[in-house]
C-alpha cells in the first residue's frame, strides 16, 4: 500500500508510476475525502474540547449547588454530534483506505517501460542449451512414456491441471524440494519455516492477494480462509502488526509448500504439462530488510535462485521485468528463466522459474510490518522481497527435456544424485 503522504506531498510522481503501469487512476476522489477528512477531524477535535471545557464547568456549577441542567442537555446534543461525526469519519476513511490498497506499487525508475513481456530486458544468460541427435520431446511426453507422469488419471481424480507422480517421478520432485531447502538453509543462511497452507483474508490482503486477485485464489466453503497461492503469503506475514528490533534483520525464510492457484484468465495457455497447474509445489524465499539494504538484499536473493539452477547445470537466463508485466506489490523484479528445448514444438523456449521481488514497504504497509532502530524511537516499515527457490514442478519438467536421452531415459543431474538414493538414470518404470 502506497503512503498517504508521499501520495499528496508527491502527486505527480505517483500519477508517472501509475501510467508507467497503464493503470489509469482518477485521485481527485481520494484528495476530495482527505479534504473531509481534515475537515472533520478538526471539528471533533474542537467539539471535544468544548465537551471538555464545559464539562469542567458543570462541575463547577454542582459544587455550588446551582442547577446546571441546561449545561448538561447541551453535552448530551454534543456528544450525539460527535459520535454522528466519529461515524461519518470512520466511513470516509475506509473509503480512502480502499482506494489506497487499490493502487500497484510504484515501477522502480530501472524497470523498463513496455507492454508485456515481450519488452522484458535482458540481463544475462548462463550456460548453453545442450544439443540433441534427436528429435526432443516435451516432459510431458517424456514424463508418461516413463510411466513417472500420469495427467489422465490426475484429471480423473480431479480434474485438468493437476499432476499425479509415480516411482522415481514422485522421488525426483522430493529429492529437488530437499535439495533445494538444504542448499537455502546451510549454504544461503535461510531459516526453514513450515507454514500454514491456509490463511484468513487479513494474511492474504496484506501481500496484496486481496482484494484485486480474489478470483485467482481458491476459497474455502463457508469460512474466511484461502489455500495459499504460495508461502510468500504466510511467510511475509509472520510478524504482521509486530514492532520487531532492527537486530533482527534480514529476516531470511525458506519454505516448502504445495501452492494453489485458480489461474483464471489462462484459459487455454499452457494447458498440457507441469507449467501452468491448479496445484504445484515450491520452494519460497522471502526476506524482511531494512529500507537501506532492501536492493542489495534482492542481489543477493536473485544470486540464491540462481545457484539451484547452477548446480543442477541447467541453462538459464535473467530479466528484469518491465513495467507491463511487473506485478502488483513489486517495484522491481528479476525473472530467472530456464531453458526447456522441448517447448514450443521442440524448438525450445526459456520458461520463467522464478520472479525475484522487492516491494519496498508496500507489503509491510498493508501487514503493518514495523522495525525499530536503536537511536531511534519510531519505528519504520521494514522492506519485503520474495522469490522462488524454485519452483519445483517446473524445474522438473527441465531435468526431463534438458536431461533427456536419445532413448527415452532421463540422466539425473549429479547433484541430485544423493537425494535418489544413488540413482543415476530414470529408466521406464514398471
């Protein structure tokens, strides 16, 4: 959520943000409620102290025994004021409070200016796309002719976009998720949570799931609780409405979830596959910084993403979103985007495997996530970032391409190799 202040101290700064977004917001509504605001605050202050002043006097007045009957009709016809006054200033400032969380976050003056994706700018690549004899498949395919893959069955358990694992398939996606929580915690310092997979309305407005992204999030039937669209969302939210000491930052969590997404408004992309499900797993990272730190933190954090995909020797590139495809609480955000030589018919396509975030505090706004430096007495917001470390369907689909053999087997990257027991290949299993 964007601060009131900075909103009316810099208008036009925020209005540029805003048509950087495309997002066309009309803020004479909300300065006209902050006007009545002012306006109404100033008079209850002033009916107040009259109630004050005079309630002094009516005590006066009893001590010495006169009547002060008309005095005391006159605090009752205040106090009703008041309270119609307190009502009307409570139903303004909700009004202003829902506009604010309303509002994306402000581009950072880095990201670049496009559309879509399509203008995403190119910060780096690493390593090659390896080069086959062979006509490539799709994991898939490679996935169901090894019998490790199985989305029929999945769909009739369910229904379409989810997964059902068998054999070295279901060992391979727990073998990238311990690996990856192992890496995170002894080698990047991340404290390893284990969240709740459902949280209220509160935890998810406070990321900023709510109350723009409803319809992308599946609710529970007559509760007020949602599954999570990943643990960005319970992780970031750990000390909302907390003053924490400034000795505790970072705050660096790890966490492996099952992740839930209705994907409303994809219909008909990605509908083969492990890239677009209903259900998923992952790896999180989330930090909570001080605001002087909060870009160096994000390096750092982009740096940890990337050395999953470095170990496991799998080709990558990073971007750096531009301002139409940022999303809503990021201000800036790195894309690591892996290579799969089995997409796009085979003609192969990096694939985003995880967004690198930092919202500055616009999270921290929403949660009321407050730190505390020791020659200070006020406490600030802190900085929240996130990213994926990674997601782990989507790094198993590029093991299967990248790693796949001429026939029909997969070569389990050497690192991976503890994690499966020792296995090497995964051949068909019966």
């Amino acid at each position: 959520m964007l601060d009131l202040k900075l909103l009316k101290n810099n208008l036009e700064v925020v209005k540029n943000g805003m048509e950087k977004r495309k997002a066309k917001i009309d803020f004479s509504s909300l300065l006209n409620n902050d006007d009545k605001r002012k306006a109404l605050l100033l008079e209850i202050e002033e009916l107040r102290h009259k109630r004050n002043v005079v309630t002094d006097d009516i005590a006066k007045i009893k001590r010495s025994g006169q009547d002060a009957e008309s005095l005391i009709e006159q605090m009752r016809d205040v106090s009703e004021t008041i309270k119609k006054l307190d009502k009307t200033l409570s139903t303004i400032e909700e009004t202003i409070h829902d506009f604010l969380i309303s509002l994306p976050n402000i581009p950072h003056e880095d990201v670049p200016i496009g559309e879509d994706d399509t203008e995403n700018r190119l910060e780096k690549t690493h390593g090659s796309p390896p080069k086959f004899d062979f006509k490539v498949k799709a994991h898939w395919e490679i996935g169901e002719n090894l019998g490790i893959l199985d989305f029929t069955r999945a769909a009739k358990l369910t229904g379409a976009r989810f997964p059902l694992y068998f054999g070295s398939g279901a060992r391979l996606e727990r073998a990238l998720i311990n690996f990856m929580l192992d890496i995170h915690i002894s080698q990047h310092g991340y404290t390893e949570t284990l969240p709740p997979f459902i949280v209220n309305r509160a935890t998810m407005t406070g990321t900023g799931q709510l109350p723009k992204f409803e319809e992308d999030l599946f609710k529970l039937e007559g509760w007020d609780y949602y599954l999570i669209p990943t643990s960005e969302v319970p992780m970031t939210n750990i000390y909302a409405n907390e003053i924490i000491d400034e000795s505790m930052l970072p705050c660096k969590f790890t966490a492996y979830t099952p992740c839930f997404r209705s994907e409303a408004g994809s219909y008909g992309r990605d509908t083969r596959g492990l890239i677009r499900q209903h259900q998923f797993n992952k790896v999180e990272l989330v930090k909570l910084t001080t605001p002087e730190t909060s870009f160096d933190e994000l390096a750092s954090l982009l740096s940890n993403a990337e050395k999953i995909l470095q170990l496991l020797e799998l080709p990558y590139q990073v971007v750096t979103l531009c301002t139409g495809d940022l999303g809503f609480s990021a201000t800036k955000t790195f894309d690591i985007e892996v290579w799969m030589p089995g997409q796009d018919g085979g003609r192969g396509k990096y694939r985003e495997i995880s967004s690198c975030s930092n919202c500055l505090d616009f999270q921290a706004r929403r949660a009321n996530i407050r730190f505390r430096k020791k020659d200070k007495k006020k406490p600030e917001y802190v900085h929240t970032l996130n990213g994926s470390g990674l997601a782990v369907g989507r790094t198993f689909a590029a093991i299967l391409e990248n790693c796949q053999q001429a026939d029909g087997s997969v070569i389990i990257p050497d690192a991976l190799v503890p994690y499966m027991g020792g296995q090497k290949v995964i051949h068909h299993d019966t």
